[in-house]
C-alpha cells in the first residue's frame, strides 16, 4: 500500500489538471495519474471565451501572445448572410490544444502536484484507487477520464440523459488568419469552426450528425470557406472526435467526484466546454476543503445553465435552417441583437436582459 495522499485525480486532461492545480493551490496534496503522456492532443475547436480565459487565470495560468492569438468575437456565417459582435470585454484566444497541455502540466508541476504519466487507473476503491494490483490512498477521489468515463461507472454515477451524439474532425491549417474573430459557418445539418491560433495558422472543426463526413467532403457546402482554404497546406493530420450533450443526475459518490466532460458536457457549438470545465475544478477544490461535496453538486448543477441553454437554442438553430436563416436577416439589421446575444454567451448580460433580447429578436425576425 501506497502512502496517502488528499486528492487523487484520474485522468490528466484539461479538467484533471485544472482540479489538481486548484486543490493544490488550496494547501492539498494531490496526485494526478494519466494513461498517456503529455501533451495530450484531442479535437477541440481550440477557442477560450473571455470568460474561459479569466477562469484559467484564476488557476494561475495566461496563455502567451507567441503561442496562441486573440480574437475580439464570434461571427456566424449561413446562406450568404454574415452577423459579426465583439465580445462586451476583453478577448478570447485561439491556443492549440496541446500548448494548452503543456502550460497546464507546467503550472500543475510548479505548484507541486505529483504527475504520473502512462499510469492507466484500473479501479477505485473505498480508501483510493487502484493501480493493478496497488492500493493508492487518497481522502478524495477526482474522476476527469473523459466523457466516457469509467470512474463515472465504477462509482455508480452513470445515469444521465443524453442528447444527440455528434461527430468532429479537426485540421489545422497553415495560413494567416483572415479574421480576429471566432468563426462559426453554417451548412447543411453541420457546421465549421473556425479559430486562428497563431499568426500563420488556423484551426478548422467539422461537426455534423453524420459519423462519415469528412472535412474534405464537407468543405464544398461552404464556399467562401473553401475558396480560403484552398491554397492552404493542412498543418495536423485530420482527427476525429464525439461531441455530446450529458446530464447527470449526480457527480458525486461518496469520496469520488467527477469534473469536466466525465461529469457531463455541453455541445461543442457552445465553445464553453474548458471554461465549464475550470470553473468545476475551482469549485470543487473549496468543497474538497469544506468537506461538502453536496455543495459541488448544487453549483456543478448551476454552471452548466447557461452553457446549457446556449447550446439548445444553437442547435435549434443547427436544425431549422430557414428559423436560422431569418434570426440571421434579424441579426443583420440590428447588429445590437447578435452582441447582446454573445454578451449573455459569455455570462455578461443577466438573464433578465436575455428576455428582453429574446422578445427584441422575435420583434425583429417579424418585422424583416
Ligand atoms: C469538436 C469539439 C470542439 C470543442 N471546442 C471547444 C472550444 O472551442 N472551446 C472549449 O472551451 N471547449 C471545446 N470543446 C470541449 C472541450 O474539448 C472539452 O470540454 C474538454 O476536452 C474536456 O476535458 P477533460 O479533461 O474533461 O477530458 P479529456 O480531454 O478527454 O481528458 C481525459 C483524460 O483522462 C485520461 N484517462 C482516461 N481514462 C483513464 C484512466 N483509466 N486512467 C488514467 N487516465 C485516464 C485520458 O488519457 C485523457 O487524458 C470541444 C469539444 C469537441 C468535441
């Protein structure tokens, strides 16, 4: 048997990471165990919001200009019509996934978390969690393995409603970003994201119902994307991804408690998944130190609200393309519309002013 430990974190990803950085910065000793080795790549459309970026400061982390590149907001584009806001305060950032890995794993080995790489997790246990054959003894058992979760079955947390599973393929691109904001083009029952990450490249996420379509096939339904792209050379080999959307009944068990895409997740069109993700970890840790894990229920529970509702309302949007295309002309004509929209995305508008904004859009989509 292994010597204690107060937190054990399974899995090393963005929310393994961020729950050990921010229970270690709370004064517990903790110890992160991951089956792979750093960095860590995933498909991801590689977009912090404003909101993502003060979360993963407060974890003692800011993301360096030669490493990454800001961009001031969203812009949707469909059908020809085009509807750009920048965000009400500061910028997001565009930051390959596995520079975001590497700044992550140095902030957590800064702080003093014990990080054990190709250490596959095989079991939890009532005293900690098992490694083969060894007991490792930790207070706190932190389940961050992904959305599919195996500590999510073995605490007997895997009842959740689920919506629509939807499938992505990344690729980056070697050009110089055409724009300063996130893109996010719509098609036919997919869409394209599109992040600059750094002065000479892009990021480029398809995602679609569809677990067969391609970037390559997919890019001719998206012209103007397509006419950009064309002289590119592709800077990653193409990878694909599931993007889902999960609620659980329950993110706690006793000792064990699940963070980030283990705990549920939000659709990928949100962009919201990292700042969720550091936003549960921060939590957690106080509730680790109050010994409350009811309390990490009740506030995991409220910040997934609002990306929540988010991510509905897009998909709507993702599904009825001619309501889509009139909140578009909408848009166009009060371009105030589309920025209160992005205002509230990003947790700067209170969902009083959400209501106005709705009854706003509605008038206008009547009037256009
Ligand atoms: C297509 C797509 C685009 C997205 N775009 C954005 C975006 O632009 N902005 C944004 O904020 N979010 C975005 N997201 C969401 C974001 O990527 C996720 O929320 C985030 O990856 C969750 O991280 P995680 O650490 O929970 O899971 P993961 O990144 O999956 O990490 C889980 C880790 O656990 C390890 N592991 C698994 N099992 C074990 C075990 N038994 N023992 C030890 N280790 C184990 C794995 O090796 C892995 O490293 C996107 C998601 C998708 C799918």
């Amino acid at each position: 048997m292994e010597r204690a430990t107060d937190v054990f974190v399974i899995g090393g990803g963005p929310a393994g990471l961020a729950a050990a950085i921010a229970a270690r910065q709370l004064g517990l000793g903790v110890v992160v165990a991951d089956g792979s080795r750093p960095p860590i790549d995933k498909p991801c459309g590689e977009g912090l919001m404003p909101d993502g970026r003060a979360a993963l400061a407060q974890l003692g982390i800011s993301v360096p200009e030669d490493v990454s590149r800001p961009f001031r907001g969203i812009s949707f584009v469909s059908g020809g019509l085009r509807a750009e806001a920048n965000f009400p305060a500061g910028c997001g950032i565009g930051v390959r996934r596995t520079i975001l890995h590497r700044l992550m794993v140095e902030r957590a080995e800064a702080v003093g978390v014990s990080l054990r790489w190709s250490t596959p997790v095989t079991g939890i246990h009532p005293e900690g969690v098992l490694l083969g054959k060894q007991l490792v003894r930790s207070r706190w058992v932190v389940g961050a393995d992904g959305g599919h979760s195996l500590v999510r079955r073995w605490a007997g947390l895997d009842r959740f409603r689920s919506d629509r599973t939807r499938f992505a393929f990344r690729r980056h691109y070697r050009i110089r970003p055409w724009t300063d904001r996130m893109e996010l083009h719509w098609g036919p029952k997919c869409q394209i994201y599109v992040t600059p990450v750094a002065g000479d490249e892009i990021c480029v996420a398809l995602v679609s119902c569809d677990p067969h379509l391609r970037l390559d096939a997919a890019l001719p339904a998206f012209p103007e994307l397509a006419s950009r792209l064309r002289d590119a050379d592709p800077s990653s080999a193409e990878r694909g991804a599931t993007s889902s959307t999960r609620k659980l009944r329950q993110v706690y068990h006793g000792h064990v408690a699940l963070v980030g895409d283990a705990s549920g997740a939000v659709d990928s069109i949100t962009g919201e998944g990292l700042c969720l993700t550091f936003r549960q970890a921060q939590v957690l840790a106080e509730c680790f130190v109050a010994g409350d894990l009811r309390r990490y229920q009740h506030e995991h529970r409220k910040l997934a609200r609002r990306p929540a509702m988010m991510a509905r309302l897009m998909l709507t949007l993702d599904w009825k393309t001619s309501l889509r295309q009139r909140v578009m002309r909408a848009f166009n004509s009060d371009p105030r519309l589309f920025s209160r929209m992005l205002a509230m995305h990003v947790g700067a508008l209170s969902p009083l002013d959400f209501a106005a904004n709705g009854l706003s859009l509605g008038w206008r989509m009547a009037t256009v």
